[in-house]
C-alpha cells in the first residue's frame, strides 16, 4: 500500500468530520468531545428561549432546532453521546433544561428521552447524504421531530393520564407549526453549510452535493 493512500484523510460523512479529521487519532478524540460537549451545551442554550403555555406542561423552545442541528451535523455516534450527556447532565443538576429547569421535569421529560434517539436517527441518516440537499434533508428533518413527538406524547399521557386525543392537544398541536418552521430552517442551513464547506480551500474531503 503507498505511503499517498495510508496518509490520505477519510472521506468525510458530516459536517463535523471536516473539523475532526485529518489529526491525530489523539486529537480527533479531543475534537469529538468537544464537539460532543458543545452540542449538548447548544441545545441547552436554546432551552432557554421557552416560553410556558397555561394549559399544558410543556414549553415551546428552541430545543428542537437544536437537535436537528447537532444530529445531522455530528452523525448519530457523537449525536447520541451529545443528547446523552445533555439528559444526565440535566438530570444531574446542570440547570439547562427549559427554563434553566433541572432533575427530572415531569410530564415533558418524554421531549428530552426523544431527543436522544431523534439526534441518532438524524445523524444516520446524515451519514448516508440526507443532509446534502433540501430534497433529502426535509424528510430526515421530519423524521427526526416524529421520533421526538413519540416519545414526548407518549411520555406526557403517560404521566397525566390522558387519551390520545388530550395528549394530542397538550403535546403535539400547539408545537407542530413552529416546529415545522424550525425543520425547514434546519433542512435548509445544510445544504448551505456542505456548499460553504466544498468552496473552502483544501478541503479535498468535502464531498459534493448528491
């Protein structure tokens, strides 16, 4: 095998490996923890911007961009370990729950459960190029905010006794518009970031937009 091919950097599947790659296999482990560290601490500054509705338990925040963002950017290993860390750290005490709120926050907790396995699943989805165009980024945005609806609904009917319909109410209708502003907005940054990272000198790793 020729020194070129041993030397020649991965090919990139995220946008995050264009900032983690190309190091030392002790440095990309710092990046990856940072990255990890910085995603979790996004969305809990995103938290923070919530506002309390009076007839249900559940906020509306910036959250969920959040993790739209972070899964597809950081694919689903550091996005899981992200959202993770983001749910015991809260857990633990970190006030970055909505509402600078910590411990376990009742009837919502769903939401955060969710983001977990939404962020994995953007992440995947992301390493096989659904987030390298509009086309192919809405669906997994979609899919993304229907994991976190699953778990969150479910969780919230659960904790109050509701039937579908009252858990439908409280959690889901009040926040399917903004949410779906929040998936657009996500599905369209990017594209945008792959096209700003491919125009970027030396970055042979970047691939096109498929």
């Amino acid at each position: 095998m020729s020194a070129s091919i041993l030397l020649q950097r991965p090919r990139a599947l995220v946008l995050a490996d264009l900032v983690a790659g190309g190091r030392s296999r002790l440095e990309r482990v710092a990046w990856d923890v940072a990255l990890v560290v910085g995603a979790a601490a996004f969305v809990g500054a995103l938290a923070q911007i919530s506002i309390k509705l009076s007839f249900t338990p559940v906020p509306i925040t910036g959250q969920t961009l959040g993790v739209l963002l972070a899964g597809t950017a950081l694919g689903w290993r550091r996005a899981a370990a992200s959202m993770a860390l983001y749910a015991l750290a809260g857990i633990a005490g970190l006030p970055w729950f909505a509402g600078a709120t910590h411990g376990y926050v009742g009837a919502s907790f769903g939401y955060i459960v969710g983001f977990f396995f939404a962020a994995a699943l953007c992440g995947y989805l992301a390493e096989r190029g659904n987030d390298r165009s509009v086309l192919r980024s809405v669906p997994a945005m979609i899919a993304g905010e229907i994991v976190i609806y699953l778990f969150g609904v479910t969780w919230l009917a659960v904790d109050l006794r509701l039937g579908a319909s009252a858990a439908l109410h409280d959690g889901f209708t009040p926040f399917i518009i903004g949410d779906s502003i929040k998936a657009a907005t996500a599905a369209g940054l990017l594209p945008i970031a792959w096209k700003l990272a491919g125009r970027r000198p030396g970055r042979p790793d970047a691939p096109a937009a498929r």
